[in-house]
C-alpha cells in the first residue's frame, strides 16, 4: 500500500517547513544583521552558515517528510530517524552556530550552571545513553509512541542530552572542558558500549517486544501521532504488513542493526578526525623542533 494514502499535510509537512524557514532566517538575521548587539561577535564563516543549513535540511528530510510517516509504521524507520536526529544533526546545529551565540546563550544566569554541570564529560555521556535505553525498554517505549504530550517532551529531553552529549568532544566555547587525546577516544568508545545493551535487546529478542508495531489498535495510536486522525478513520489499515513484506521481528531487528550502523559510521568519522588531529599537531611539532633559531641566525645571509 503507498504512503501517499496519507495525503500531502501528513507527509510533507508544510508547517513544519515553514517553521524550519522561520528559524534560518532568524538564524541569518541574528549572524548578520544583528550581530553587533552581541559582545565580541564575529562575521559568520561560509563553514557555520553550511553546517546550520545542512542540520535543517537533515531535520526536515527526517521529521517533516514522508520519513516521518513511516517512523510511525515501521520500527527500521524511527530507529533510522532516531540515529540521524541525535548522532548527526545535533553536532551539525552544534558546528552551525557561532560561538560568540553559544557564549551568549549558555551563560545566561538560569541556563548557566544547568549547562555546567551537564556537560561534564561522564554526566553527558551516562545521560544520553541511560535515557536512551530506558526509552527503549517496551513498557516505556509503548507509552511514550501513543501519548503525544510524552512523545514531544521525550524528543526535546532526548534532543538536549544529544547536545550534551556531543558538547565535551566539539566543545566551541568551554575552556573549562579538557577532553583531548586518549581521554576523547575513550569517549567514544565508551558511548558505542553505552549504547549496545539496547540495540542488543532490540536485535536479539526472539519475539516482537514493542505493542506498537505488532498491535494493531495500538500500532493506530502510535500512528496518529503524525497522521491525522479524520485521515485515519477514513482508511481500513491492520498493521505495518500493509506497507511492507517484512516480518515484524525482522523489522525490529533491523531497526537496532541500523541503529549501530550509523553511530559506527558517525564515530568512525569522529575518529578520523581526531588521528588527522593529532597528525597535524604532531607535523607542526616536528618543524617546531627542527628550527633552532639561535643556529639559524647565526647562518650568513648569501
């Protein structure tokens, strides 16, 4: 069966869109045009400007398309949707915005000593990670998938942990975070088995453990979370094998593989990163140590 059963406000969320508009020409007018109301501002790189655009365009082709319909039908999805909305489009919002905003905005007096304490480097990585996978326990899972007001305030928590999650390895503003060498692989690493309980849970059950993609009535709740419900009643639908051949174990277990696969990928790219890092610093050392200047001034000039 198509999604397009839906209709064009379910799956292609306009006024999603235009919010997401709203908020880049916000973001455009703030590092731009009302800069200089900020201390110590600076011109916006083509680097932030690129990063920012890329998070919108990343959370609307995951939240405000059809990806969000089919979140909402198939568990592979929402897991997808999951892994790129908290392992890649929060460190490109994190990359997009200045550091002089960030500066601005993390040291306001109620957001301050929140931001302090949460994004000390083994609070925000047990955080994200134990929320996470208490999300993910089904009894949880199934409550929060068919409550609207629990889905939204779970995505914003889940949303902010990401952040201070990402914050102690990007780290734009706070000097006061020291994360470097050993101590950000082990960072990494530590976040990839924080994470393998839940995604193991999900991979290895031997049965279907989420009501809301094998049952039917509350796999229809769930679903009425991004599609309307006059929409709804006007359709005879039984269950996700209306929209695809796979089994609902396997769709499962696929969600929890997908999972892996892109905070394998992401971190893996971190990872690079970090050892191209250390190469630059380690070439630049390397011709700090062979200059000598008290040999080289006493070189005659030819």
């Amino acid at each position: 069966m198509p999604l397009g059963i839906f209709g064009f406000m379910a799956l292609w969320s306009p006024f999603f869109l235009m919010a997401l508009v709203f908020v880049t020409v916000l973001y455009f007018l703030i590092t731009i045009k009302w800069r200089d109301g900020f201390k110590e501002s600076e011109k916006l790189t083509v680097k932030q400007a690129s990063f920012f655009l890329s998070s919108m365009i990343l959370l609307y082709a995951i939240k405000g398309s059809p990806v969000e319909v089919l979140s909402g039908i198939l568990f592979s999805a929402h897991m997808t949707q999951m892994a790129f909305l908290y392992l890649v489009f929060t460190p490109l919002l994190i990359l997009g915005i200045p550091t002089w905003l960030w500066k601005a905005m993390i040291t306001l007096p109620v957001v301050k000593p929140m931001f302090t304490f949460m994004t000390k480097p083994l609070i925000s990585l047990l955080s994200f990670n134990i929320v996470f996978s208490v999300y993910h326990i089904p009894l949880v899972f199934d409550n929060v998938r068919t409550d609207v007001t629990l889905h939204g305030l779970t995505t914003i928590i889940l949303f902010l942990l990401a952040v201070f999650m990402w914050w102690p390895l990007i780290n734009p503003v706070d000097d006061d975070i020291e994360l470097s060498g050993l101590k950000r692989i082990g960072y990494i690493l530590g976040s990839a088995v924080l994470l393998t309980p839940a995604c193991g849970l999900i991979i290895f059950a031997e049965n279907p453990i989420y009501a809301t993609y094998y049952d039917p009535n509350e796999w229809l709740k769930a679903l009425s979370l991004c599609v309307p419900v006059s929409t709804l009643e006007g359709l005879t639908l039984t269950g996700p094998e209306l929209f695809t051949s796979m089994s609902t174990l396997n769709d499962q277990q696929l969600g929890g593989v997908l999972m892996k696969i892109v905070q394998e990928i992401v971190f893996g790219v971190v990872l690079f990163h970090l050892f191209f890092q250390w190469y630059r610093k380690d070439q630049e050392q390397q011709e700090k140590l062979s200059y000598d200047p008290v040999v080289d001034s006493t070189i005659p000039e030819q």
